[in-house]
C-alpha cells in the first residue's frame, strides 16, 4: 500500500467537521477556485457543482484506499484539494503546474489519468478485476456525468457491469449539461426525474426528516424512483440498482445515501441533482461559457479578448454560414461542441441543416457518411483530439466508401493548457495513411475560409473525404474583409511566401506567418504547404531542384507526419536525381507535450521562429564545416 499519510492531513480535518463547518468549507474551496480559475483558466462551472459531491464522497469512501475514478477529470478540483494539493492548486494548469485533469503522474490517487469523456466505467471494471484477481478489498466508485454516460465509450462499459458481477458504485452527477445543454433520449429521461413532483416532494421530505432527526430512508427514495420511471429503470433493466435522485449539494443527504450503497453488495448507481457552476452568479447564469475558461474578472464574470482578434473556430463558423446561405445541401454537424467548434450562430440560423449527436465522435462520423450518400454536403467540425475516438469510423464508413465528408479539425496542434490529453498533434499521422483522405492546412484565416467556400461550393470537382485542420489560435485585423473577399483558390498548390537562396522551409499550416521575417532576413525561401495530402508534387519537385536544404515544419508528431512523407516522395520518386539535397524534418519528437500556455510549448518543442533560425544554422553550419 502506498504510503499516503501526508497527503491526507486534510481529509482527515474535513472527516472530523461538523455540517456548519462542512458548507463554510465548501464556501472556501469555491472562493479559491474561483481565484485561481480566473487567473490560470480552467473548467470552472463543473468544478463549482462538485464541492459538496466530493466532500461527502470522501467522508465515506476513501480516496487513499477506495479507487475513486473521475470521468473526464475535469471536475477533479476538490478531489485535487482534498488529496494534498491545497497549494499546488495554485499552479493549476500553468507550465510545470499540476495537471486541470487528473494524471497518474502528478499522483497516485488520481487512480486513473483522464481528458476525453466516457472512460471512467471501463477503468474502474478493469481496476475491480485485477482487485478480485489480486484478492485485494477495496471500493471501486466511477463519479460520471449525465452527458458523458451518454458518450458510446460508458455505455459500452455499462453494458459489461452485469456479466462481470460488478460491485462498482456509479454516481451519476446530472446537470442536464454537457457543455452545452445535454441531447438525447438517455438525457430525456434523466432530466424528467429533476423535474417530477416525486423528485421534489422526496426532496423536502428528506430535508424535514434530517432536521427532525429522523433516519434516511432510502427505501422510500427508490420506491419513488421507480414511479418517478413509470416502472422503466433503463439501469435496472441492464444490471445496476439505482438510487435517488438525491440533492447533489446537500452534504448530509449525500453521505447518508452514499452510506447505503457502500453497504450494498451489488453494482449501483447513485443518481444526484447537481447545478453546475452553483454557488458564482455568473456561472450560475451561463455554465456553458464558463464550462472551459480563460483568465476572467472575477468580479466582473468579464473575459479579456485582444482586441480585433478572431479565433480560426470563428472564421470557420462564419464562413460555413455564408456558404450555407448559398448552398441548401450544406449540414453542419457536431459531437456535443457546438461552442467551441463556432457553430453556434450557425445552429441559430439553420436549425434544420445543424445536428448535434451529444460526445458521440464515432456516431458524428458515420451519420455525415449517410447524409453524403444520400447527395448533402455534411460538415464534420471536431476537435483533433475526439476525433481520434472515431478512426475505424473514418476508414471503414466513409474513406473506404469515398464519401464526401469534410472534417473541419478545430484545435490541431498544441492546444495550450489543457493539456496532453488535448493536443491535437496526430491528425496528419492517423489521417494520412488512409486511402482517398485528403488533408490540408491553411496558412492563415483567409486561406481557411477559401478553401472551405472552394470545396463546399465544387465537392463534385473535391470529392471524397477532405480534412482541414486548424489550430487553437486567433489572428488580428477585420473578420469582414476576409468574406467581401472569398475566393475560389485551388486547395491543393502551396505557396512560395518567401524566395530566397539554398535553403528552404516548407512549412505546414498556420505556424508559416511566424517565419516570414527570420526568412526575409536571411534570404530563405519560405514556402506555405497548404496541403499534406496530396503533395504539391510540382512545388516540391522545383524546390529540391533550386535548393541545397530543405526543412520540413510542422506542429505535429515527426513519427508519420508531413516531413516523412517528403521523405518517402524523394525516396519512391527522385532518389536517384538526387546528390545534393539535405533534408530535415522539424515537428513533435516522440513524446507526450505537457500543458503550458500555447505559446511556451511552442517554444518547448522548438516550433518558434528563434528555434528555428538556431537549428537551421547549426545544421548548415555542420555541412559548411565539413565542405
Ligand atoms: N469529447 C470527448 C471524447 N472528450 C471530451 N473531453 C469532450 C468531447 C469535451 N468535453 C469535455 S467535458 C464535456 C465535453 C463534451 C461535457 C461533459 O459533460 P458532463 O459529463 O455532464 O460533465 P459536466 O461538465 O456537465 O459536469
């Protein structure tokens, strides 16, 4: 067993508080996320809907010896505070600050390391195994979400808990939010129960029973429960007995409950009613802006946002709406990101032509492949980090059919402070060794809305599947002008930005505007590689012939990316032309990229124009050296 006796000064304090005690603490736990939130950014509004949930969590289970899974991880916050990290705290997702996840690495009671929704069931089934194998005691608890039990990946895991003899304890926090609100039938019948009388009236019953002293019957609670259903438990029905709904933020409620589903033998689910972002105004008000935030006035509620800036999400949205309006076939769609993707106005103005499947990456990818085949021009806008929960999808529904499903990869390259589990540096890898996927990356927000009003408006000339990506970034100036000016522009040609003498960077996507000056000054040639797949077969056939270096840049893996496949061209196609030509591939070496403002990793993993400049010259230099 690991020792974890320091760590636990504090729970042991909030073991021994009284209930007054208890909400004053939570109270302070709240104040201090909300400082450091609005100062290192973080997901605060589900963090706030959290507080009484773990405390009382961890009154009864126990975090050091119980094995507590966090869905997500990103509503860990008070979990984090509890278990020896009331000061780290203040690091919060700052560079070689801890983690806004949990992560294995940062501690060992964060039992199992977290980021993408819907794993948290199949973890702690895994966990139980090997503790029955190993014939060690010890409560197996999930805390999950109502929108991430609706992602594929938890209801498989579900499924599994019957024929495993389960005894693992689930609590359903339900919120009626994902991000944005919850969709779905699961989600229907989920929230019916917040809203029934039963739910309400079992509600103030159990407040008069507790100030009158008398014992929590939880009994009475599942009976109403089961009205509540009209007699159709969809986890009943699957294996698990389900208890509540309960009051999320009544401490005593929730230890008295969570008392009697640790005494019972069987798997369980726990349902409680949580608001998320309960206890700040602001987020109280709007928990879908304050879901994920940036640096913000507490005070205020107020974001800081540079001035005349938009973010590359923005110029995709916008642009998808002007092309919208002009092509009734265009369906736009989502997996439970409707925000943060852009889309929002879209959903506004063309609610028919907007679908939103809830965290289904897989299920996204495949119903746009139905829509294609059936003569609509489906818009797949996904973060590159989910859309890797979809690869087989990718393949065998739509890249081995050809069909015409566009992938608007928001968020490709390192994200920032979310994290490892957030960079989207392996889309170029995974998507480029499939057949018929094409994959391009536009320079800058201009190229971005060209080529989407270029291959949405002639997807019978760009047919099949096509990826473009884009990163988590802004660019400053007027987001109008771009549209007065949209123009058809051939997806598939790079762009000399830059013509310079015996060496040249061929660099991938927007990253391209920051070498421009370092190229001018040096007399480089910079080239803007604005499609991965296909190469630019003429461009880069002229370049190694003009050029005594080339340097491949790009923010993602080197393993499988843009670089190799230069390589790999030269060595099928020219290698025998070829004497002087030296080539080097510049991008994420193997390895997992920690969490940081964007800017820093960039410069972590050498992708700035400083770098850039110093590794070119030691390299060239090395050559000069040796004549
Ligand atoms: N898709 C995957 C696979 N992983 C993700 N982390 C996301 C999308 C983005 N995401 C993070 S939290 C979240 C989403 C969609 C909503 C989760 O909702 P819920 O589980 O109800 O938690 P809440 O924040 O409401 O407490």
């Amino acid at each position: 067993m690991l020792d974890f006796s320091a760590k636990r000064e504090l729970l042991d304090k909030v073991k021994n508080m009284n209930y007054d005690e208890l909400y004053e603490f939570s109270e302070k736990i709240r104040n201090y996320m909300i400082d450091v939130v609005s100062k290192n950014g973080g997901h605060l509004a589900s963090n706030l809907g959290t507080v009484e949930l773990t405390i009382a969590l961890y009154r009864v289970f126990d975090p050091f010896e119980d094995y507590i899974i966090w869905d997500t991880g990103h509503q860990a916050y008070t979990h984090k505070l509890l278990t020896g990290r009331w000061e780290e705290f203040k690091t919060l997702r700052k560079f070689g600050g801890i983690s806004g996840f949990t992560n294995i690495f940062e501690d060992s009671v964060d039992r199992f390391g977290a980021g993408h929704v819907g794993t948290s069931i199949a973890a702690a089934l895994g966990i139980e195994k090997a503790l029955n194998l190993s014939k060690k005691e010890a409560n197996v608890v999930v805390v999950i979400g109502d929108g991430a039990l609706t992602s594929g990946q938890a209801l498989e895991a579900l499924n599994q808990v019957k024929s495993q003899n389960s005894k693992i304890k689930i609590i359903l926090n339900s919120n009626g939010m994902s991000i944005a609100k919850n969709v779905g039938g699961l989600s229907i019948l989920l929230e019916s129960l917040r809203t029934s009388k039963l739910y309400i009236t079992l509600k103030e019953r159990i407040k008069k029973g507790m100030n009158e002293g008398v014992e929590f019957e939880l009994k009475k609670i599942k009976e109403a429960l089961k009205v509540a259903l009209v007699g159709e438990d969809f986890f009943e029905s699957i294996g698990l007995k389900h208890f509540g709904p309960i009051d999320g933020h009544d401490i005593r409620t929730l230890e008295e409950a969570l008392k009697q589903i640790k005494a019972y033998p069987y798997p369980t689910v726990l349902t409680v009613f949580t608001t998320k972002g309960k206890g700040y105004h602001y987020s109280e008000a709007n928990p879908t802006k304050y879901h994920g935030v940036e640096k913000f006035d507490p005070d205020t509620g107020y974001f800081e946002k540079p001035e005349n800036s938009y973010s590359y999400s923005e110029v995709f949205g916008k642009t998808l709406i002007k092309i919208a309006e002009e092509d009734d076939k265009v369906v736009a769609l989502t997996a439970a990101m409707p925000d943060g993707t852009g889309l929002t106005q879209f959903s506004k103005e063309f609610p028919d032509r907007f679908v939103d499947l809830g965290i289904t990456e897989q299920s996204v990818v495949t119903y746009a492949g139905g829509l294609s085949t059936i003569g609509y021009k489906p818009v797949v806008a996904i973060y590159s980090t989910f859309l890797q929960r979809a690869y087989d999808q990718i393949i065998h529904d739509i890249a081995l059919q050809n069909l015409s499903v566009l992938f608007a990869i928001d968020r490709a390259g390192l994200v920032g402070t979310d994290g490892p589990t957030h960079h989207g540096v392996f889309d170029i890898c995974y998507l480029k060794s499939i057949p018929n996927m094409k994959i391009l990356t536009p320079i800058d927000a201009k190229d971005l809305a060209n080529m989407l009003y270029t291959i949405i408006k002639q997807r019978n000339k760009y047919s099949g599947p096509i990826a473009i990506r884009y990163p988590r970034d802004v660019e400053f100036g007027n987001l109008d002008e771009i549209y007065g000016k949209i123009e058809y522009e051939s997806p598939f040609k790079w762009k000399y930005i830059n013509s310079g003498k015996d060496i040249a960077l061929l660099s991938v996507g927007t990253l391209t505007k920051e070498y421009i000056e370092m190229c001018k000054e040096k007399n480089w040639t910079l080239v803007g590689v604005r499609s991965v797949k296909p190469l630019d077969e003429e461009s880069l056939k002229e370049i190694i012939s003009n050029h005594s270096f080339i340097f491949t840049i790009e923010e993602g893996m080197i393993n499988g990316g843009f670089g190799e496949s230069v390589l790999s061209y030269i060595n099928e196609n020219l290698s025998d032309e070829i004497t002087n030509v030296k080539i080097k591939n510049i991008g994420i070496k193997d390895e997992f990229i920690t969490h940081g403002t964007r800017y820093e990793l960039i410069k972590l993993v050498g992708l700035d124009s400083e770098s850039i400049k110093k590794y070119v010259e030691k390299y060239v230099e090395k050559f000069d050296l040796k004549g």
